[in-house]
C-alpha cells in the first residue's frame, strides 16, 4: 500500500471515543492517503510500504484538527471603545441609548462592503487555523435585513474559498430585534420565516436562535424552528444564558443538533437534552468576558450523558475571542471540565454539535486527514497553558494550512 504522508515521532491523542478520554497512543504513526486518514496506531506495527513524504513530529502530540463549532466571526467595526468606556465610567444604558452595542456592530456590518467583511473575518480565522483549528461554524445575525444577511453568507462562502478551511453555516436572522422593528418583534420574525428561511436555506446548513428575554421569546423561537425545519435546515440554539426560558427543551423537540450557552438550564431541560441526544455547547469566553457567576450544570452533563462541545462564541459584543486554546483553559477553570472533557469538547463532542461526527472529530481510518500537531508532550498541557501558541502544523484534508516559523 503507499501513501502520500507519513508522521512519525508523535503520541497520538485519537479522541475515537469519550470513553477512551484522549485514546492516547505513544509512539504512534499517521499515515495519510489523499484527504484521508489512511491508517493511525503504534509505529512499530506501521505496515510496511512507502510513503512519498515523511514528517518528522519531533515527539509532539497529534490531535484531531479543532473544531470551532460556535462563532460569529464576520461582523462589521469593533467594539473596543465601547469596552474602555464602560470601564471609565459610562453605563451601559447610556451606550445603549445613542445606538451602542449590538445595534452599533448592526450598523457597521450594514456599511461594510463584502470585500472588508470578508478581510477582516480571514484575519480573525487565521488566528484560530494557527491553533489547530480546521473546521468552523460562523452564524449570520449583524445583517438583520435581507441583503446585509446574504450578504454576510456570502462572505462565508468567500472565507471557505480563501482558506480552504470548512466553514459550517449558520442562518441567525432571529439574533437581536432590529432597529426598524422595534416594538414590532413578530413583524420581524414573520421577515425572518417568511422571506430570509425561504431564501437562504439552500446555502445555510443550519438556522439558530437567541432565545432570551433581551432578544426572542419562545412562542417567536418556534416559529423559526417551524419554518427552518420545513425547508430541510438543522436547528441550533442559544439557550438558558440569563435565565431559563425552556428553549433547549423546546429545540430538543425539534431535534436540535445543539443548544448553547445553558448557564440557566434546569434538570428537566438537561433531561430533554439527553432524550433527544443534543449537544450542549459551552461557551467560557462569554461567561467570562459578561463576568457572569452562574456556570452550566456540568454534573447534571455528565450524569445524564450529554456531550458538552467547548467553543470560542468569537464575536465583538460579549467573547471577543481569537483562541480555542484558551477556550479550552476557560473550560477547565470557569467551568470545571476535565483537560480531557475540554480537548473532546473541540473534537469528537464538537463534531457531534455539527452533524459532523462521520466526517473529522477524531484520528481514525477513513476520516478526513484534519490533524494538528502542537509542541507538547502531553495533552493536559493543551489546556493548562494559557496564551502562546503551542501548535507547531496544521493540515486540511491532508494539505499543511499552517506550519509555525520556528517549530
Ligand atoms: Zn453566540
């Protein structure tokens, strides 16, 4: 048999089951066929046979590539300034009521052109494929009208192009209630199902709802669910942040792929979950950058077995986040995840979070070559150290996408 790549000198950290926590094999060997994992496991049983190229993983750790299974990386403007103000004084009322916050990424995104959409969410991504990142989910939702939308699933499409990266898409209409309708929420969300679903829903894979007191009630979140579902999307949803509004069991209902954030989840909502095998999503930057105090239910997680997926939630109002590697410290010291529930968390869980798991997640034969390597000797050390860049090469479908200077 000959194959095109083979990594040798690495452990293996394979991720195939969550049983198995890393399935960690020392002195592994990766064998890569095309865009395929063509055979993993110990180097001396390696079959025999040549590869055309041979890398040399200098005893570092072998992972999955990561997967980013909750962003929202293309917007307009940033918010920075908003964040010194609050921070020197200003309330957040009064930013709010000159058309701050979310409103004011809104308006920037509708002014931006595609072209600068496109620039400045390619940096951010870069960002994360130099950590290991090879998949990512991006939602629309700073549109909030019909062009600014397309237009932002456009620049999706263009990002996948330019980086060769997966990019999962995600049709957030229902993300906040836009200037032009407030007081007249359902107006809007009938724009959203009627008109937005219809249009999109050939170029999206999923629809998402932030259901919140601040944003869509749940009677408005099914709605979306309804019309998502007749025209073939998956549902995701932002779930229980600041308080309980049944959304996760209501997008359980729907068979929900995932529902997000669940600071305020109740058993029952876990239970339901766990019936209808959703993911849940965590999200630490949020909760961190919100500095907020109650943290998800992981022990009703583990108990009922729901998969818990780890992501950055990038966005420029509430995670301002350009790195999995520390989502996956966050995870660990906000959140109380295990080293190993956090690395699972942005591979084989994430995967599940995006209908993904027969496609990457894992290092196993016939998967999609989606690897990183990262200058550690053990897999702990991913989430223990915070800041740096542990990752030394990054492959795609079998192609580097990254390799660090020095490695
Ligand atoms: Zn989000």
């Amino acid at each position: 048999m000959k194959y095109d790549v083979r990594i040798e000198n690495i452990s293996a950290a394979t991720m195939t089951s969550t049983e198995s926590g890393y399935g960690l094999i020392d002195d592994a060997a990766v064998l890569v066929q095309g865009d395929k994992i063509g055979w993993v496991g110990k180097r001396s049983e390696a079959p025999a046979g040549t590869a055309d190229k041979t890398v040399d993983g200098n005893g570092g750790l072998l992972t999955p590539g990561l997967i980013d299974c909750h962003t929202h990386l293309i917007y307009g403007g940033s918010r920075a300034s908003e964040f010194e103000e609050l921070l020197t004084g200003t309330s957040y009322t009064e930013i709010l009521k000159r058309g701050g916050g979310i409103l004011s990424t809104v308006r920037d995104t509708r002014n931006a052109s595609l072209e600068e959409l496109t620039k400045a969410a390619n940096r951010r991504l870069s960002s994360l494929i130099k950590e290991g990142v090879t998949t990512v989910e991006i939602k629309t939702g700073y549109g909030l009208d019909f062009e600014t939308e397309r237009k932002i699933i456009q620049a999706m499409k263009n990002l996948e192009k330019q980086t060769d990266i997966t990019v999962k898409k995600t049709f957030l209409g229902a993300h906040a209630v836009p200037r032009e309708y407030e007081k007249k929420s359902d107006a809007y969300i009938e724009l959203v199902c009627n008109k937005m679903i219809p249009a999109f829903a050939g170029d999206v894979d999923y629809a998402d709802v932030f259901c919140e007191s601040i944003a869509f009630s749940l009677p408005q979140t099914k709605r979306v669910f309804e019309a998502a579902q007749q025209h073939g999307l998956k549902i995701r949803v932002h779930a229980e942040q600041l308080s309980n509004m049944g959304a996760a069991s209501l997008a359980s209902e729907f068979g929900a792929l995932s529902a997000d954030h669940l600071e305020y989840i109740d058993e029952a909502g876990v239970r339901n979950m766990a019936d209808r095998g959703t993911t849940a999503v965590l999200l630490p930057g949020a909760f961190y950058f919100l500095r907020e105090k109650k943290i998800p239910p992981i022990d009703l997680f583990r108990r009922y077995s729901v998969p818990m997926a780890v992501s950055t939630d990038s966005n420029p109002g509430s995670s301002p986040c350009l790195s999995i590697l520390l989502m996956l410290n966050m995870a660990c010291t906000l959140f109380h995840l295990t080293p190993e529930e956090a690395l699972q968390g942005v591979t084989i869980n994430a995967v599940k979070a995006l209908g993904l798991e027969n496609e990457c997640g894992t290092l196993e034969k016939g998967k999609t070559a989606d690897m990183a390597l990262f200058n550690v000797k053990s897999p702990a050390e991913l989430a223990y150290t915070m800041g740096g860049n542990l990752c030394v090469k990054v492959w795609k479908a079998g192609k580097p996408v990254f390799s660090a200077a020095v490695e």
